[in-house]
C-alpha cells in the first residue's frame, strides 16, 4: 500500500503540480478543495487509480473527518491566498486560513496523520529593519496585512503543539511564487509582467527598488515532496524558508530580465517611497539541512510563460479566472 497524501488546496495553482509530482512518485494522493476557481487543473485526475477527490471545506468537521481517514501526512495548501483576497473579504479570510488549519491540525492529530505539512510565507518578514541585511527563520516577523497575519499566528498554532503529538507540523515560508500550473495565475508580479510585455502592452510598475523573493511553482511543490520524504527529526516542529537567496529581486530587476527576452518592452516606473514588504531572504536551512536545490529560477519562468502566451496556449489571459480577486 502506498502513502496517503492529503493536499488540501490541492486543485489551486501549487497545490495542482504538487498533486502530480506525488502521483508520478507512486503516493495515493487525496485532495480535499472547495473548488472556488473550479476543478479544471485536476479533472484528469480522476484517471489516475491512486486519485482520490473529497469535495469540501476545511472550516467544516464532517469534510475534514472524511478528506483525514486513512492518510498518513497531510500538506495543507486550502487558503485564502494573498493581501488583496483577504483584505476582501476578512471574515472568510481569517476562518479560512486560521480556524480551518487549527480543526484540520486538530483531526489530523487525532486520526493519527504523522506529518502536516503547512504552506505560509515570507510575506511574515514585512518590511526589514536593517535594507542591506538578509532575514532568516529565526528573525523578528512583521506581517502587515490580515493575510500575513493569518500565516503567522497558525504558525504560532501548530509549533506550540505538545512535541509528543502523534502529527509532526512543519512551516514552509514560501516565496512568491512565479511559473505555469494547470491554474494559471496572471497576479503575481513575474507572471503578470511578463504577460503584459508579451502581449506588446506598456506596463506601469509602482515601486521599483523593493526586493522580494521569487520560487517557481514546481520547485515550491518539490519542497513539499522533500519535506514529505525527509527523516521526522529533520523537519518536525520547525519552520523552512523555500527559495534561493540568489533568486532575491528587486521589480527593477525582474523587468531587466524580461527586457533580455523582450527587448521592446515598454515600461514606466511610477516612484513609491514606502513598500510594507520589502525583504530579502536567506535560504541556506533549507539546503543545508535537507539538500533542497532549486531547478528553475526567474528567467526560465519568464522564457516559459512569454512561450506559452506567444503560441496562444491560453485564449484569454485577461480572464479574471487567473486572478485570485
Ligand atoms: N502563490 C503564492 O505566491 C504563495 C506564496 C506563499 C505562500 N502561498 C501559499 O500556498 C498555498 C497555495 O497557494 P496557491 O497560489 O496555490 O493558491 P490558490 O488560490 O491557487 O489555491 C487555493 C485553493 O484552496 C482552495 N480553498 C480555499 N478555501 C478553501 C476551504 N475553506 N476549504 C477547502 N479548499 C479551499 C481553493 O478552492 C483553491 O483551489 C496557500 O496556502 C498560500 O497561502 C502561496
């Protein structure tokens, strides 16, 4: 019998590549998602004889109960994802991402899950105290919108668990995620730059100098696989940023890059004095300890989706599906 994986989420756009790396390994892999932005990224799925689909939602005991029976690790992906969908609608937001992850933690404990695999992110750096250092994962966080402070505080939650649980939790602070899925998103900053420069658009860029981190979609799913794989003592309890520190960009650069693929681009700079997150990232835990390397990095991302978008894979890129808001 092969490992049940539950990846709730997991029809979203990280949690759709996840869903396949997992299944390509030989896993049973369950997703449990409301589907807000539909099924498509995993309708052939259900191909698959080791696919298994609860439909429901993580704030709702009788979904979770069933989406937990029989699995043995859980990567939790279900959320309300990014500053403007929380700041949206708070209330959904904040029974999503806290309360859900609190009741999925909590019945994954009592039916004997052994791992719990938690998606958060290095938007809970907020802005750096000091501009030419690097945060890591024992610096001082400073989530500055509702989304960040979700994060932070099922953070808190699940390291604060007794150590002697039966499920051993581990944070993963992605970075800002760039790349294709079967969900494609159109609303992060490399894939939406690079959209508007491929379709021979003038793009407006607000703030310039701020620095972020940047992981391709793949590589972020394969850092849950590894997290998955690796020896409890490795993992449990702790908290890992998923990245590179050579992947750290400031917008500025990312158009740069676009601009050696794009050489037309047409950019205007708009000046902004203050970004709440502006942060650069040290990623050496997460190699050191578990040998985690990055496949892509940002202009293989941009090369890919300016192909895609050039070959008109997708016939409307402005869609709004493509958006989380
Ligand atoms: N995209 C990024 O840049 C980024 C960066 C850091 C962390 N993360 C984290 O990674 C995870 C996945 O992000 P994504 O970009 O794939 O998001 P996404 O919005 O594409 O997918 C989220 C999925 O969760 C499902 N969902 C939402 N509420 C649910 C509920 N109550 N019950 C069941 N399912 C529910 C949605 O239907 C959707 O399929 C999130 O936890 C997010 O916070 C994302």
């Amino acid at each position: 019998m092969s490992k049940r994986i539950l990846i709730t989420g997991g029809a979203g756009y990280i949690g759709s590549v996840l869903a396949r790396q997992l299944l390509e390994k030989g896993y049973t892999v369950r997703v449990l998602d409301r589907l807000m932005y539909g099924g498509e990224p995993i309708i052939d799925m259900f191909n698959y004889p080791n696919f298994e689909f609860v439909k429901g939602d993580v704030r709702v005991r009788e979904d979770v109960e069933q989406a937990l029976e029989g699995v043995d690790c859980v990567a939790h992906l279900a959320a309300i994802v990014g500053d403007p969908a929380c700041a949206k609608d708070p209330e959904l937001s904040r029974s999503t991402n806290f309360e859900g992850s609190k009741l999925l933690y909590e019945v994954a404990n009592e039916k004997g899950a052994t791992r719990f695999v938690f998606a958060s992110t290095c938007s809970n750096y907020g802005k750096m105290d000091d501009p030419d250092a690097f945060v890591k994962e024992d610096s001082k966080l400073a989530p500055v919108s509702l989304y960040a402070e979700t994060k932070v505080a099922t953070e808190q939650f699940l390291l604060g668990q007794p150590k002697d649980n039966t499920t051993k939790p581990t944070c993963l602070r992605f970075s800002t995620v760039y790349g294709l899925s079967l969900r494609p998103r159109f609303d992060l900053t490399v894939n939406e730059f690079t959209k508007e420069l491929a379709l021979g658009r003038e793009l407006v860029v607000f703030g310039e100098q701020f620095w972020r981190p940047y992981c391709h979609v793949y590589d972020l799913a394969r850092s849950v696989v590894t997290v998955i794989e690796a020896d409890a003592d490795k993992v449990a309890f702790d908290v890992f940023n998923v990245g590179d520190t050579s992947e750290n960009y400031q917008k500025q650069m990312i158009v740069d890059e676009i601009k050696k693929q794009i050489p037309d681009a047409n950019v205007k700079y708009v000046s902004k004095n203050e970004d709440p997150r502006d942060y650069r990232v040290n990623f050496d835990k997460i190699r050191e300890r578990l040998g985690f390397e990055l496949m892509f990095d940002v202009p293989k991302g941009i090369a890919q989706i300016k192909e895609v978008l050039e070959a008109g894979f997708i016939t409307n890129p402005d869609d709004n599906k493509y958006k989380n808001v």
